[in-house]
C-alpha cells in the first residue's frame, strides 16, 4: 500500500501513548521502590523487638540449670501465637517456647556465631521471620532463635502496593486527559490557521498571520513566502506576455509597410496576421489585468468590471448589454481564469453582434452556469466546434484569429465542465452556454 493511502498519524495519539507509557513504567518502579522500602522497614523493625525479646531471654536464662527463670512476655505461652524462642546449648539441650506447641521449630546447620535473620514458613501458614545468634553467659555458649509472624505485616504492604497501583492508574488517566485538554487547546490556534489557509484558498486573504505557536511559525512563514512567490511569478508571466505585444508592434508596422511598398502581399497577409495576434493578447492582457492573482471569482463586482472593458473596447458600436445574475457573492473559481474565459466570450460576441448583448450566469451549490447571447449572424451548426480548436476563424477579412474561443475550450476543459453552442431565440445570433462544476466548501 502506498503512504499516499495511509491513514494520518494522530499527533495527539501519539503523546498519549508515549506519555502512558513513561508515566506507568515511573510510577510502577516508585511502587517497586516503595514495597521494597515498605518490606525492609518493616522487617527492621519486627528484628528489632526479637532483639529485645533475645536480650529478654538472656537475662532470665540460667545456664547451670538450662532453663529460664521469670516471666517471659505472655505471647510466648500462647499457643501458635506467631512469637516463638528456642534456646539450643552445645550438648544438644533445648528450650522451647510454650507458643510452639508441638510444632517443629528446625534452624539450619552451620548458621555461624554472627547475628543472621531469614524467612521461614511456620504453623498455620504463618510466615516467620526468623532471627538468630550465639551467645556466652558464664561460660557457656548457646544460640538463640527466636520468630515472629511477619505475614500481617506483609500482607499489609501488599495492599498498600495494589492501592499504590490503583492510585497511580488514576492519576496517569488524570494526567492524560489534561494533557489532552492542553493540547486540544494548543491545537486550536492551528484550527485557526487551517481556516485562514482555506481563507486563502478562497480569496479572503493574502496570506497566512503568523501569530501561532513558535513550533509551527516555519512552516507558516514558508508557506507565505511560498504563496508569495508563486503569485509574483504568475504575475511577471502574465504582464510579460503585454509587454511583449507591445514590443512587436512597432516592428510589425514597420515589415507591413515595407510588405506594401514591396507588393508582397502573402508577407503582407503573415504580418497581418502576426498582428492579430498581438492585439489578441493585448485585449486579453486588459481583460485579466483586474484581476487579483489568487483570488476567487466574485460574479457582480467582476462583471461590472468586465462590463466597462467591454463598453470601452467597442465604444464604436454602442452596445447594450443586458446582465442578469444570480449567484453567491464570491464562487470558489480562481478570478483571473473565469475573467479570461468571460472576456473571451464577450468579446467574440461583441465582435459579432449589432446592438444587443446578454449574459446570463446562475450558480447553485453544485455548478456555475453562464449564457452568452448576441445578435450578430450566427454560426452553423456544422461550423461550431471548430471554433474551438487553435487558429480557426470563420471570416479571414474579419479582425480576429480564433484563439479567443480555443482558450476558453481550454478553461472549460481545465475545471472538467462543458460548452455548448446554438442559436438564440431571443436575439438571433449566437448562444453560448458553459457549465462549470463548483467545489463544496
């Protein structure tokens, strides 16, 4: 599949996900620390009192007679209580606390004479933390063991962590949709700056502000830079093709003089021709010249303006023209093409008509319809579309080269409409009628 046909990657999806991943794997190894801390702090704190229940021990135990003198605390006579001693000297006698019943209280071999504590299951699956170490007292060496049952502990720091866990998944959904919020919020200064691009698509605006985010000012201020040059290109190229007319002439009046006094008449004929042709692209140039680069054809405003061009170029015939419009303010057409091709239709009926001139031009949601009526004489039927192929013209002593209607041929075929071609009913000469389909907004 090409890229062309991929779905386009949320921005916003992205961060999410990135976000939800680094805030989990955070918050899930201060957890891990926490129940680690949670775990050591609590062992600590369960060796320490069997240190002081050892020392305890110590101090009641009679060595000579191997057994303990004095109470104990009680919890050590409670049956499976969870606190447990046992007292082992080195002729293998042992003192065992009450609280072990008759439960096995077995400690490995070769524990060693250092202070050393592991866990241990015990008795009705307690979970004991076991602390050991070899003592002397009156010349007599013994060990002490002594238990307690760390699994409430435990268990408790396991609720803490799963409440930790619960608590860190609210608030990475907490922080995801603020973060969400802010950058819905963030991005709606580019929604902004996606209606002042169709602003510009639409003839609106000249340009694009670049009061937006500094993340995003490059791509604005090079899309205005971009916009501005294309329009200054199309503008050179289009007062070009004037100014090049009006070079040619001179030197065009200069090869028809000589072609008469040499009577060539064919050089005569080609330069005549040639000239035509200049004044085409003049009359064409002064038709667009109105026109605003880039801008959306706005039907009342221009045809007024093409109005009075037309009034101006053929003040010699006295024209009435009748226009009747029904159609939004502005048309999403670019401006300099639809005066082109109106220009060119105008004037080959302006050309042609005696006294009367109508256009007519209805636009709806859909599509840009545009009649052109004359009273001039018509054309055949069988003569109509050639009209529209480069060059060709009906009348050879008639000023005119057929290039007008080739170029609105090319418009129409440019915005995928059509043109067609009859008589009017009304004024007798020529009906010209082009659909253009319009884009929705």
């Amino acid at each position: 599949m090409s890229s062309e046909a991929r779905s386009p990657v949320s921005l916003e999806r992205q961060l999410s996900r990135l976000l939800a991943v680094l805030l989990l794997a955070v918050l899930l190894l201060l957890l891990a620390i926490a129940a680690w801390i949670g775990r050591e702090s609590a062992i600590q704190f369960a060796l320490s009192r069997l240190h002081h229940d050892a020392e305890a021990i110590i101090s009641h135990l009679d060595v000579r007679a191997t057994r303990i003198t004095g109470n104990l605390s009680p919890i050590y006579l409670q049956p499976l209580s969870g606190h447990y001693y046992r007292v082992r000297f080195d002729d293998g006698t042992e003192l065992r606390s009450r609280s072990l019943w008759d439960e096995p209280f077995d400690i490995p071999a070769g524990s060693g004479t250092g202070a050393h504590y592991w866990l241990a299951a015990g008795p009705l699956d307690q979970q004991l933390l076991i602390w050991e170490r070899v003592f002397e007292k009156e010349d007599t060496q013994f060990s002490i063991a002594i238990a307690e049952d760390v699994a409430p502990l435990l268990s408790a720091i396991w609720r803490f962590v799963w409440i930790g866990v619960l608590a860190s998944l609210g608030v990475v959904l907490l922080m995801l949709l603020t973060q969400r919020w802010l950058i819905r919020r963030a991005f709606v200064r580019l929604d902004r700056v996606r209606e002042e691009v169709r602003a510009v698509r639409q003839g609106n605006r000249e340009a694009i502000s670049i009061d937006v985010p500094a993340e995003v000012r490059p791509v604005v201020q090079e899309f205005n830079q971009l916009l501005q040059a294309w329009k200054q290109h199309r503008e050179r190229s289009r007062n070009a093709v004037g100014n090049l007319a009006h070079a040619l002439k001179t030197p065009l009046q200069l090869i028809l003089a000589r072609a008469r006094q040499r009577e060539e008449p064919e050089v005569e004929k080609q330069a005549r021709r040639m000239q035509e042709l200049i004044e085409q692209e003049l009359k064409r140039a002064r038709l667009t010249g109105r026109a605003a680069v880039g801008r959306h054809f706005s039907p009342r405003k221009d045809l007024e303006a093409l109005a009075d061009t037309m009034a101006t170029l053929y003040h010699h015939k006295a024209l009435h023209m009748e226009t009747r419009i029904e159609a939004p303010e502005r048309l999403q057409l670019d401006q300099s093409d639809l005066m082109e091709l109106l220009g060119n239709l105008l004037d080959n009926a302006a050309k042609w008509a005696r006294q009367h001139l109508r256009l007519e031009l209805q636009a709806d949601a859909r599509q840009l319809q545009m009649v052109i009526e004359d009273d001039g004489p018509g054309i055949h039927a069988d003569q109509r579309q050639p009209l529209l192929q480069r060059g060709s013209r009906l009348d050879e002593n008639q000023p005119g080269h057929g290039l007008g209607l080739a170029i609105v041929g090319d418009i129409v075929t440019l915005y995928d409409g059509r043109i067609e071609m009859g008589t009017s009913a009304a004024l007798g000469g020529l009906r010209v009628v082009v659909t253009l389909p319009l884009e929705p907004d």
